[in-house]
C-alpha cells in the first residue's frame, strides 16, 4: 500500500463530522487537531508552522500577504515546491526569497530585475524537447540549401517549383521520418510556417488528448491560406487552439492537422509569466497578434461615440488590456477574467460576458475575417451573417482576425463585499439554508438583503458572485463604470498583480503535493477555500466578514483592468461545468425578471454540497447575470430578461472523475429542473467550452438532448446561414464538414 493510500486509511478512522458541523471553524479546528498523525509521513511539510498559521486564520488573525507567505513557508521544502521553483527565472526566485523572508513590496519587486528588466521562464522538458525537433529540422533544410537563419520555424530558401506556396520536404524529423509539409508563410518564399509531426496534444483541463498528424504555428494569413489549400490536396482537416482552455472536444483529432495560435512554449508551460512580463511582447511579425483601430467604411456601428478595432485572433486578452488601458480611449464592455486566454478562444464558444446590460463578447463583432475551405482569404460583415459567422465553433474556416466595437474608456468602481452567504443571495425559504451555515437575521435583514441582490442584477453594469466551498462569506463583485478619471490608479497595482500570480502558482504547488491528496476532501476544500477568501479584496480581515464599505476599500480603475481583476488564473489548473440559465419573467407580471430561479440554482448547489462530507466541489461557485445573444449558437439566445452564467469548480489532482461526473449529473438534473412562469421547462444550456459532454440532460445524452431538443431550432438556421454566406464566397457546407469538422461537430451541426 503506497503512502498517500495509508494517510487515506488513517483519516478514515476519524467519525464523519454531523453535518451541522461543517463550518469553516470547526474543519480547521480538525485539520489542527489531526494533521500531527502524518507528520513522520511528510517530514518536508511543515506541519507545526501549517497548524500554527490555520489557529492564526481559524481565529481571524492574519492578512492576505502573512496568509500566503505561511503557506510558501509550509511547503517550500517539498519536491513539488522545489520542482516548480527550479523552472522559475533568476529574478522570481530572488522574489520569492525576498517575500519569503518577509520583504514586502520595494524590496520584492527590486529584487526581480534581469538583465533585460524582464522576467523569463526557463522552457520546460517536453518544451525543450518539442523545440529541439524544430531546430534540427531546421538546421536539416539549412544545411540543403546552405542558409543559415537564428529563428526557429524560419527558414530562408531559394525559389524552386513554386506551387501556392506549398511544396512537400523529404526529411527525417527527431520526431518521426516521412514528408514533411513545407508552407511557405510569404509571397518570396523565404519564411517556412514552424511544423510538428505527430505531437501528442493535451488542453489544459487535461480532458482532450490526441496525436494529430501534423501541428502547424503560423503567423501571416498568406502561410494560412496555403496551408489549407494543402490541407485540401491531401484531405486533412483543421481545427485550431489558442490556451486551450475547452473542456469540450473542440479541438483537432489523431492525423489531423491542428493550428496552435500561440507559440508551444507558451501553451505548453506553467506558470505562465504573461501577466507579470514588463513588455507586451507582440511579435510585429506576427499578423495575428495584431491590433489596430479600423474604419467604420462598410461596417454597420450602433452608434456615433464608438469605435471599431480590428484584433488577431492570437491577441492575448493581456495584450489587449495592455493596449487598451494604455490608449485609454476605448474599451471593450465585456470579457473574461482571465487575461491568459487568445481572442479567438474567447470568440469561439460564444458564451462570455457579464452584466444583465450586455450581451455575450461575440454580439460586439462587426467583422470576420477568415480563410476558407479553398484557402481564399474572406470578411463577413452582414449583421444576419454575423449570427452565423461570429459565434460559429471554427467551422466557417481558420478565422484570421475579428473586428470588435468598443465603448469609450470609462473606470470602474470596484466596490466588492464579503456578506453573509445568507444575505449575499438571499433563499427563498429561510430553511434553504444548511444548518451548518444557518445564522439569525431578522425579516427585515433577509427583504434588506433580497432588494439588494436584485437591484445588483438588475442594474449594475458587472455582476458577479463567488462562494468557496463551506465558506461563510460569499464574494461579491458588482460594480459599475464612471467617466471621471481622477483618482483612478493601476489594478491590481504590479505588486498586487505578482501576488496573484503567486497565489495561482502556490495553488499548484499545493494541489499538486502528495499530503494534499492525502487529505480528506473537506481538508481539501477548506484548504482552498481559506486561500481564496483571503487574498480577494477587501484585504482588512480583522473580522472577515464586512458588509459596510469604507472608502480605503473602494478602488476606481480603467474598466478593462475591472473585467480581468484576477491574473495569474492559468497557473491553477480546474474542473468545471458551466450552465446558463434563463431568467423567466414574474408570473404575476411577465414583463419583469424573476430572480427566484437565480435564488433556487444558488441555494440548490450549496445544499447539495452538504449532501456529501467530502464533496467533491472543492474550489468554487461562481454566478455572473448577464443578458441575452443575437447569436444563433449561443446559450444566453431568446433569453429576454437575461442569463444566470453559473458554474461549479473543483481540483483535477484530488477529484477523479469517478467522484466528480456523478457530482455533476447531481448539478445538471438540478439546474435542468426549472420552470419558466407557464410551467414549462427553460431552455437552460450549457457553456459550449466546458465538462458538458459527459452528461446526460433530462434523461437524454448531452449531445443529443442539445441537437434534438435545446438548439433544435437553432441547429437548421445556423446551417442555413452558413449555406448563404457559402453561396456568395464560394463554398458548401460540405466543404465545411471535410476541412474544418471533427467528430463532435459533424454530429451536432452536419447530421442531419
């Protein structure tokens, strides 16, 4: 029996906790009590300093910096905090030392300058390995043609048999032998598109992996239209990735061909230093990281104070942020958080936004411009193409590059509380409440409370709530914008931004270390959950716990510094499961929303996480409300009093799937419950990207629930839609399913 099997048989001994007692105070108090057992086990842990730092939590004596630097402290001993650390540059590990030590801001960020003034991560092994192949490949077409060139996946030829810019290579590559593509990324021939072969392909919620044939890293749009002209030749298809955040079986199939957007060292690596590097790093080489304002000239604007940038689908949302708080002109209205994360991944699922006054990302695009099946190089700017087009999964083609709307800069004023989780969304019955969580208000305090909470959904322009797992506060982040700039600073400030960026690389450490699987799954929980509650703002903890705001804890700041107010989130690899539900209208009065679903999908996820000791949500759940999506494909579509964006979190190094897809059919037939005013049931769908697939939905297979019955409708006329923008560009929708389908879009959109 291995170690972590023997902790497990050990902390099974301990009596399963009544529920009533499955509160912050009394799960800490248990970790405090018992951790000792394991302390010959673990010898690297600290486990004393971990005891002593949960008692300072326990009885709410520390801050968000002492509560992170105890935990580094606890665990910079062990192999899987000294492995993370080794892959850390020079600079960071003189910071961390630093923080460690008990340095606060001067003389940690003093301590990370380079040389350069940047920050650099090290390749890691299968990154090295990956970029030694191309280099000996290069180095092979090098020594052919007697060129010597430093950049890998360049190589300058000499004109020979020009053919579309696509000729085939006999050469025997570190990764296999046999013809290599050669795609030729300029009109001169001078620039060869970096290639793979048969590089084996993992998402980074680790729930996709294959080995397609070929993985191409292209950068202009002519070595894109090539390649598919290739591809046609030779009956491949295509499908591309950015971060490769999908869940879902969105990406590239075995001997297929996938397009990577970003470099594979940056997708290939945690941590990823993005958010914390000086520069922005845009390759202006690179045709698809582009940004650049556009002309309104044959585009359709809603109105005479906006503006149209036109963005390469490998943009970063951290370039993009960059590029927007530094102009500080215009802004987009909605995002994501997370700011590692392309543009094209953020377009594809058409599912992102916040706010019951916005609608998804993909309802702000005003062009696409795309390569399609015959490598032309295409743009698509009609409004009832764009239904289509700007939310289509990657099947129209290889999209290039999407022309977006923006607002005028505005700032938010992040004003985020940490209530009572009764008060946060008040239940719908006071008994909703799990007993363990369950305090004493009055009937004043809950219709106080429930006023509040509607008045946020309703109206604010951001809405979000977060509630860590058996936590006794809820998160809730709602804001809304101002045109008055004075007062508003950088946020996260670079210190506050590299504390994060710590937290998320710390969460991974900790995630990844035999004694925290070893724990039992409400150790585990609390655990992240004490990490979590802690580092978000308001950061004065003496009571953890504030409902009144002062104005120390009111930040004003550039909007999109508002939307992606959490960075580093990449470092800390999730589960999740993502649904959007509509709102229904009152029946009393149809006309205006009726949040008790909002309550009823809120409260019904909290008690079930009571339902199990050990429950395997062990991280989050996180609502936003936003509104509806021309989009023919979205989720939030025909949602006429807006969507409740809702999702459950959990940890793939202590949950396996056989503890966490039942949880998540627990979730779904719950969600999948709810009614509108009529009695009939809401088209509650889930978020294309996330751990959907799995499942079934009212009794039905997931893929199939969706094609027959929630897009039923939308199937047809999307494909419609795509069969009109092919009759005036060119193509057919079979021609679609060849060259940029894989299996689970030929069953959902071409099986008719």
């Amino acid at each position: 029996m291995g170690m972590v099997s023997k902790i497990h048989t050990l902390f099974q001994e301990l009596p399963e906790p009544p529920k009533e007692n499955l509160t912050s105070y009394f799960i800490l108090g248990e970790i405090i009590d018992h951790m000792h057992v394991v302390q010959e086990s673990f010898p690297q842990v600290n486990i004393p300093l971990l005891c002593d730092h949960l008692w300072s939590i326990r009885n709410k004596g520390v801050d968000p910096q002492e509560h992170m630097r105890g935990f580094l402290k606890v665990f910079e001993k062990t192999h899987a905090f000294q492995d993370a650390f080794k892959l850390l540059d020079d600079g960071m590990k003189r910071q961390l030392r630093a923080f460690i030590s008990g340095g606060d801001e001067g003389p940690v960020m003093a301590s990370g300058t380079n040389h350069d003034g940047d920050f650099h991560l090290p390749a890691s092994a299968p990154v090295k390995h990956h970029f030694s192949e191309v280099r000996e490949f290069v180095d092979k077409i090098e020594g052919l043609f007697g060129i010597q060139d430093d950049h890998v996946g360049v190589a300058e030829t000499k004109s020979v048999n020009k053919s579309n810019g696509v000729r085939d290579f006999n050469s025997e590559k570190a990764s296999g032998t046999g013809k290599s593509p050669k795609i030729f990324e300029d009109k001169e021939e001078t620039r060869i598109m970096e290639v793979h072969e048969d590089l084996h392909f993992e998402n980074w919620g680790q729930s996709v992996s294959n080995t397609p044939r070929w993985t191409f890293v292209p950068k202009t749009v002519l070595g894109l239209q090539s390649l598919v002209k290739w591809a046609k030749i030779n009956e491949y298809r295509i499908r591309c990735s950015g971060y490769r955040h999908s869940w879902s079986s969105s990406f590239s199939e075995d001997k297929q061909i996938l397009v990577s957007l970003l470099n594979l060292e940056e997708v290939n690596h945690l941590p990823d230093p993005m958010s914390i590097q000086a520069e922005e790093h845009i390759d202006p080489n690179n045709e698809l990281k582009s940004i650049q304002l556009a002309s309104p000239d044959r585009l359709i604007i809603s109105a005479a104070d906006k503006a149209l940038v036109r963005v390469g689908v490998a943009v970063t949302n951290e370039q993009f942020r960059r590029w927007a708080v530094k102009n500080d002109k215009w802004t987009m209205p909605v995002d994501v958080i997370l700011v590692e994360v392309t543009w094209g991944g953020v377009n594809g699922p058409i599912c992102h936004g916040a706010g019951r006054r916005h609608k998804t990302v993909n309802d702000y695009v005003r062009a696409v411009e795309y390569v399609d099946a015959n490598g032309e190089h295409r743009t698509i700017s009609d409004p009832v193409h764009l239904k289509a087009a700007a939310g289509c999964f990657g099947l129209l083609g290889v999209v290039t590059h999407i022309t977006f709307e923006l607002d005028k800069m505005q700032y938010a004023v992040l004003k985020p509380i940490k209530p009572d989780i009764g008060l946060a969304i008040p239940p719908i019955k006071r008994e909703d409440i799990p007993i363990a969580l369950r305090k004493t208000f009055t009937e004043a305090q809950y219709n106080t409370a429930l006023a509040d909470f509607e008045d946020r959904a309703s109206n604010d322009y951001y809405s979000e709530w977060f509630w860590f797992t058996r936590s006794q506060q809820a998160w809730v982040n709602t804001w809304n914008p101002t045109d008055d700039k004075t007062g508003a600073v950088e946020y996260p400030s670079p210190f506050q931004t590299w504390l994060q960026w710590v937290e998320g690389w710390l969460g991974a450490v900790i995630t990844a270390n035999p004694i925290f699987n070893a724990l039992p799954g409400r150790w585990q929980a609390e655990v992240l959950a004490t990490m979590g509650m802690v580092a978000l703002p308001p950061f004065d903890f003496s009571s953890y716990g504030q409902t009144a705001l002062e104005d120390k804890n009111i930040i004003k700041t550039a909007l999109p510094n508002g939307l992606h107010f959490r960075r580093g989130i990449q470092n800390m690899r999730v589960r999740d499961l993502e649904f959007q539900i509509p709102i229904p209208g009152k029946k009393d009065d149809p006309s205006k929303p009726d949040y008790s679903v909002v309550q009823r999908a809120w409260w019904d996820i909290i008690n079930l996480t009571y339902a199990d000791v050990d429950c395997p949500m062990r991280l989050t759940m996180e609502l936003r409300i936003m509104g509806s999506s021309d989009l023919l494909m979205a989720p939030q579509n025909g949602n006429v009093h807006g969507t409740a964006s809702i999702e459950v979190l959990s940890i793939p190094d202590a949950v396996a799937d056989a503890e966490w897809q039942p949880f998540l059919q627990r979730v779904t037939d719950l969600w999948l419950s709810y009614v509108d005013e009529h009695g009939e049931p809401l088209n509650v769908r889930p978020h294309w990207a996330k751990e959907w697939e799995s499942i079934n939905m009212r009794g039905r297979p997931a893929r199939e629930y969706l094609r027959e019955v929630a897009y039923k409708d939308k199937i047809p006329l999307f494909r419609e839609t795509l069969s009109r923008i092919g009759e005036v560009q060119g193509w057919e929708l079979g021609d679609l399913k060849k060259r940029f389908s894989n299996e689970l879009w030929d069953y959902m959109v071409f099986s008719e």
